[in-house]
C-alpha cells in the first residue's frame, strides 16, 4: 500500500516545502535592504518628532495654568489680608 504522502510524487511535504526555496515568477515585491532602513528610521524620528512637539504644547499649556493658580493664589492671600 504506497498511499501514504511520503512516497507520493509531487510538491512533497510541508516540512520539504518549507526548508525549499522555489523562486516566484511575476510580482515585482523585492525591495532593498537599504531603503527599507532609511523608512524605518524615518518612521521612528516622526514619531520622536511629534512626541516632543505634543510634549512641548502640554508643558507650555501647563505653565499657563500654573500662572494662573499662582495669580489666583496672590489673589486670594491679598483679599484675606485686607479683609
């Protein structure tokens, strides 16, 4: 009895299949080492870039409100003094 898929004859086993490599016609996927690099480190300094500019707008909104706690704070001592 010669069922069995190892003494079949064709694309072999997924073990044979995977250790295999079977170039493929057509399609234009390749792209090169180098440029893929360069997209990469493009990616990760954008997103460097806009993590600082986010920083910057939250710490510049934050000096605003601590100026005016502060303001509101000389105030209220102000009134408590006089009063």
């Amino acid at each position: 009895m010669q069922g069995d898929g190892a003494t079949q004859k064709g694309p072999g086993t997924a073990d044979d299949r995977s250790t295999s490599f079977r170039a493929v016609e057509g399609g234009n996927q390749m792209q090169s080492g180098e440029k893929l690099l360069v997209e990469a480190y493009a990616v990760i300094w954008i997103v460097v870039v806009v993590f600082v500019v986010s920083m910057f707008r939250r710490q510049r909104r934050l000096d605003r409100q601590i100026t005016s706690l502060e303001a509101a704070l000389d105030k209220a001592r102000q009134k408590g003094e006089g009063g």
